[in-house]
C-alpha cells in the first residue's frame, strides 16, 4: 500500500474533475470525481473548501487502491469516507493528514 502521493494537476470538465496523481513509485495515476461528490460531507474528517475536500478525495482515492497495476480510478459517493481515512494517514504534499494547502 502506498503511504505518500503528490497531486500533479486538477481538470474542471462539465460535471467531472479530473486529477492527475503521481504516487511514491513516480508512476502517475489518473482519478476522475463527479460534481456531486462536492455535496458529500466526510464523517470524522474535517472538509475544507471545495478544492481541498476534491484534493483529499482524489489523493485518498489513489492511497486506497489494492491493485498496485491501477492508474485509473473512479470516484464515487460511496468512496468520500474511505478515501478521507486513506488521506488521513499518508503524506500529502509533504504535510500529514488530510488538510491540503
């Protein structure tokens, strides 16, 4: 399991973001999220502004996948808390903890 990634870049789509991960092998992954998660709240988690509640998303969405040939990942409702904890307790951008500057 991947313990450190760093968002490369973010895509605003109609509808969708897109955000490029490169994780701490420098293999780069690919995470796309639905508009509609931007009206889910993480349990436990404190959500910050719309850009770091996508970022810690997309992050923990890369951190909590099991197969380690994925690079692309599709983000669902279902996956805020999960990825929120995954973010949680790995190093993002060389902070720890799922606040992102």
């Amino acid at each position: 399991m991947l313990n450190q990634v760093t968002l490369v870049g973010r895509t605003e789509m109609p509808g969708l973001f897109r955000y490029e991960i490169a994780d701490e092998k420098r293999r780069n992954h690919t995470v796309e999220i639905p508009s509609t998660v931007l009206m889910i709240e993480p349990q436990n988690h404190i959500r910050g502004s719309d850009k770091e509640h996508l970022d810690t998303i997309a992050c923990g969405a890369v951190l909590m996948n099991l197969d380690p040939e994925s690079r692309f990942h599709k983000v669902d409702r279902s996956m805020v808390n999960r990825a929120y904890d995954a973010a949680s307790h790995a190093q993002i951008l060389g902070k720890f903890g799922n606040k992102i500057y």
